[in-house]
C-alpha cells in the first residue's frame, strides 16, 4: 500500500514539475512575441512622432527668431 501511494505521489510531482516547466516555457514565448509586436509597435509609431516633433521644433525656433528680431528692430533708435 506505501508503494503505490508513494507511486502516485511521484506520478503526480512529475506531472506538476511537467507543467509547470510547460507553462513557464509558454509564458517566455509570450514575452518574446510581446517584446518583437511593441519593438515592431514602437518603431512605427516614433518614427512619425519624432518627424513631427523636429518640424515642430524647428517651427519654434522660426518663430521664436522672427519675435526677437521684430522686437529688437521696435525698441532699436531710428535714424
């Protein structure tokens, strides 16, 4: 009777260890899609933005120049 409860109880850790080790394997494959999606994700989404963003600054900058300059030619003495 001992023998075959401890033959279960062998039988059932080595189903456990099993899936558990079948899970985790699983659970790593997940990971790697989900890194490969958001890299593929990430990619097309800043490349647009950071385009944008430079324009964006640069416009600024424009801006910011053309302030300066008709502020100063306000203030500057005329002849």
């Amino acid at each position: 009777m001992s023998n075959v409860t401890n033959n279960e109880f062998s039988v059932a850790l080595n189903n456990y260890f099993q899936t558990l080790g079948t899970l985790t394997q699983q659970l790593v494959e997940l990971v790697n899609v989900v890194i490969k999606t958001a890299g593929s994700i990430t990619a097309s989404i800043i490349e647009p933005i950071s385009k944008a963003a430079t324009g964006l600054a640069g416009n600024a900058s424009t801006t910011v120049t053309k302030v300066y300059q008709g502020a100063a030619a306000a203030v500057a003495p005329k002849k």
